[in-house]
C-alpha cells in the first residue's frame, strides 16, 4: 500500500482541549422570568399580574424582565428581582432561586426567547388583612386551585418555576423529618401525583409507556452479563461484586424484562458468556408493577 494514503496516528498523549464555540445563527431574546408564590388568605396563589393587548384586552402575564448585559453574568439576578417587584414589593420577597431555563418557540414574527426562570416566595396575606392588601392581593395573585387557562409559553414557565419549588420544598430538612417516609419515599421518587397543583400548571405527564433503561441503547443487542457490570463499574467508577451483580441480574430475569438468550460469546480470549435481550413488553409491565 502508497504511504502517503496511511493517516499519521497523532504523536500528543492527551486530547485536544475542548471549547465552546457557538456557531448557530438562531438570535435568541434572553428574559429572565420569576414566578412568585405567596400564600394569600390561606391558599397557595402565584402572580399573574394584568397587562394590556395589543387590542386593548386585559390578560394576566408571568412577569419578566430584561437582563442588563452591563451587569456580570448578563444582570439576571437583578433581572428576576425586578421581574418580581411586577407583583409584589422587594420587602416582601422572602427568597428567589434559580428553577431553570426554557426555549420560547417565536410567534406572531417575534424573535424566539430564552426564558431564565425564577421562583420567589412573599410573605403571606392573612385572612384578616386589610383592605388595601386583599385588594392588592386579589390584583395580582391567583389561587393555583382556580387557575385559569394557560398559553403554553406560560404553562412551560410555571410548570419549570413549580417543578423547582416543589423540589426544594421536598427536598428541605425539615420537610423531610416531619413527613412520614412512606409519603417522602412517593412525593420525590418519580411517582405522579406529587402535588395536586402540578396538573393545572401543566406539569409533564408521566408516558403513556416507561422509559427503557439507559444501558439498553449503550450495549449490543444481544449483550453479555460482563459487559452490563463493566459498564456500571466504568459509570460509577467503582468495583462490583460479581457474585451480588449476578444474583440481582438474574432475580430481573425473573420477573422478565431481560431474556437469557441460548447463545453465547464467540471469539472472545475468555470463557463465553451467556447473551441476554431486553424485553420491552416485559419491561413496560415490570416497570408498572
């Protein structure tokens, strides 16, 4: 074979730095957007504050600001604050915290936007508040068991907002001694139902059908017994005890999701292993059970 058709095998020992270079010519508007929660007169409310259309219209809007790009890191911190002081006054903000961010799909010719979400907590408004504050409050605040129709822009930002509040919510020390296990064990393990208000903020439904495990789409099909464990220790960066992998593997088999093939390895420098298959039907009801 000509030499010059053999490509140099490169002579540095370490891979070439990565960096991050964008190159997509999709313009994005960034707003930050804070979705605040206050307990109004004993209901858990978010403000939804009334802004016009362009046809006159009252509507309510999640409240967003425009970050400056003066400030570090683009000015979202001061961007959320401000997006809350739309609803509520900065003394009475108790918390804001990052929920996360969400693409805007562009409609009516308007530039697609990246929403950085936020959710704040404000003092609540009591049962005996005065005048001026339930008024205040009625303004700007809607009960989320009386929330009405969302366009979706909305529902992806207080679904996100919601997700991240009740997460923290869950996730907080006391929440978690005064909860009984078996409820925590529900509320912040995948089950549905977490919290009545997720489905009125359009919080994703659970699929119609689980999702297969990641080592399906990571191994060949079929797969030896060795290569799911070396995967596992490779992921985790620790050592497996074969004998407890094993046994645990084929208690699986057992109740179905996974196949013990009658073929085994060929041309492998040790003993053949046994293959084995995923099963989707099997697994769609081992995952439901």
């Amino acid at each position: 074979m000509d030499d010059t058709t053999v490509l140099p095998r490169p002579e540095a020992a370490t891979p070439a730095p990565a960096s991050f270079r964008p190159e997509c010519s999709t313009a994005f508007q960034v707003v930050a957007a804070t979705v605040v929660f206050r307990v109004v007169r004993g209901e858990l409310s978010i403000g939804l504050p009334f802004a016009p259309t362009s046809g006159g219209d009252l509507v309510r809007v999640v409240p967003t600001a425009a970050p400056s790009v003066n400030e570090a890191d683009g000015g979202l911190a001061s961007a959320a604050r401000a997006a809350a002081a739309r609803v509520v006054a900065a003394r009475e903000i108790v918390r804001i915290s990052n929920a996360g961010v969400r693409a805007i799909a562009p409609t009516d010719g308007a530039p697609a936007q990246l929403a950085v979400v936020s959710w704040a907590i404000a003092r609540p408004i009591l049962h005996s508040a005065d005048a001026a504050q339930a008024l205040e409050a009625d303004e700007a605040f809607v009960p989320l068991s009386a929330l009405g129709e969302l366009d979706a822009p909305s529902r992806a930002i207080l679904s996100c907002a919601f997700e991240s509040f009740l997460d923290s919510t869950l996730a907080d020390a006391l929440t978690r001694r005064l909860l009984p296990r078996h409820i925590l064990f529900r509320k912040t393990d995948g089950f549905t139902n977490r919290s009545p208000f997720e489905t009125a903020l359009g919080a994703p439904a659970q699929p119609t059908e689980p999702e297969i495990p990641i080592f399906v789409g990571l191994l060949p099909d079929p797969f030896p017994l060795s290569a799911l464990r070396e995967l596992y220790e490779r992921l985790l960066d620790a050592p497996l005890d074969r004998g407890n992998f094993r046994r645990q593997f084929h208690e699986i088999i057992a109740l179905g999701p996974i196949k013990a093939l009658p073929i085994f390895e060929r041309g492998v420098p040790h003993r053949a292993g046994q293959l084995f298959t995923f099963d989707k039907p099997s697994w769609a009801r081992f995952a439901s059970s």
